[in-house]
C-alpha cells in the first residue's frame, strides 16, 4: 500500500519500511487494523487506507475461517470476485488493486 506511487525499491524498502518496523506496536494486519499509522510520512489520507484495508483483509480471513495472515492475504489476492471488494476504500482504485494483488501473490497485471 505504502508503495502507491512511489518506487518500492529506492523508497519504501529503504526509507518507510524501517521507520514502520521500528515504531509499530505491532507488524500484524490485526494491529494494523486497529490504529492507522498517521505518524509514517505518507499523503493524506493513506494511513486510513492503510488501515482499512488491513480490516478488509482480517475480515476475508475470517470469513474464510483463515488465521494465518500470510494465508489470509495469498487467498484474498487469488479470490478476484473477494478482492474487488476493496475498490469500495477511499484511496484504492483499480491499478492499485491490481498491484497489491500481484505483491500478494496473484497472477494480475497492473
């Protein structure tokens, strides 16, 4: 998600993801489901995102009675008809689905 326009490999590996794992309470989908992470560098806005999204995972999880989230996450991305749900989060459209489909794990194009 944090990689929405910008270059994941001379930015957001080197510079968000850092900052991320050291200030995080917690690297899971379910801490990140509960707090949006205001305090990351991000645009306006893509801390909710970032949140709501997660919850949208959690929730396909248990849904599908998943709890791994590694699981979670692969399943969504291979689910086409479950993961379009996420176009109805402010701040996700079309390419960046397709994009966080592929980072996944799903066979998709952007």
């Amino acid at each position: 998600m944090a990689s929405r326009q910008r270059r994941y490999d001379t930015y957001v590996v080197p510079k968000l993801l850092p900052l991320y794992e050291r200030k995080a309470s917690s690297l899971s989908l379910l801490s990140l489901s509960l707090k949006s992470p205001k305090w990351l560098p991000l645009r306006e806005g893509e801390a909710d995102t970032m949140k709501m999204l997660a919850k949208a995972l959690i929730d396909f999880g248990k849904s599908k009675e998943l709890t791994d989230e590694e699981e979670i996450v692969k399943a969504w991305a291979e689910d086409e008809i479950a993961s379009q749900g996420v176009l109805n989060i402010k701040g996700i459209g079309p390419a960046l689905l397709q994009y966080l489909r592929m980072r996944s794990g799903a066979d998709s194009l952007k």
